[in-house]
C-alpha cells in the first residue's frame, strides 16, 4: 500500500488529470442518456445535454485558465531569480 501511495504522488498534475477524465466521463454518459432519451421519446433534449456539457467544459476551461495563468506566474518567477 505505501509503494502505490508513493506512486500516485510521483505522479505529476494528478488532480488535473483526474478531473479532465472525470469530466469526458460524465460528458459521454450524459450524451448517451441524452440519446436514449431521444431514441425513447422522441423529444429533443438538446436544453438537458447543453446544460450538462456546459457544467462540465467550463471546469475544463477554468483548469485550463488556472494552469495558463499559474504557468506564466511561474516563468516571472524564475526571471526574477
């Protein structure tokens, strides 16, 4: 257990990676739901999935700016130095 737990933090951006996996994950779930609901009812649940594929692409696009952002802090830092 301890050479696992030294493992996952050799790891870098983990969190970052997780989050990324976890919002394509939901994403696709939320399509395929959004297609069942269509291919069931024949309503469009274009209002549904919008909303859900906005939710989690705005996570993406604020890790996104966070690591851009913290990524130009640090190249000032290292010029300071």
């Amino acid at each position: 257990m301890r050479r696992l737990l030294d493992k996952l933090r050799a790891v870098r951006h983990l969190f970052a990676k997780g989050m990324v996996l976890w919002c394509v994950i939901c994403g696709t779930a939320a399509s395929a739901y959004a297609m069942r609901i269509m291919s069931r009812t024949g309503h469009d649940p274009a209002g549904l999935l919008g909303v859900i594929l906005a939710f989690f692409g705005g996570e993406l696009l604020l890790m996104c700016l966070k690591t851009v952002l913290n990524g130009a802090k640090m190249e000032r830092r290292t010029d300071n130095e």
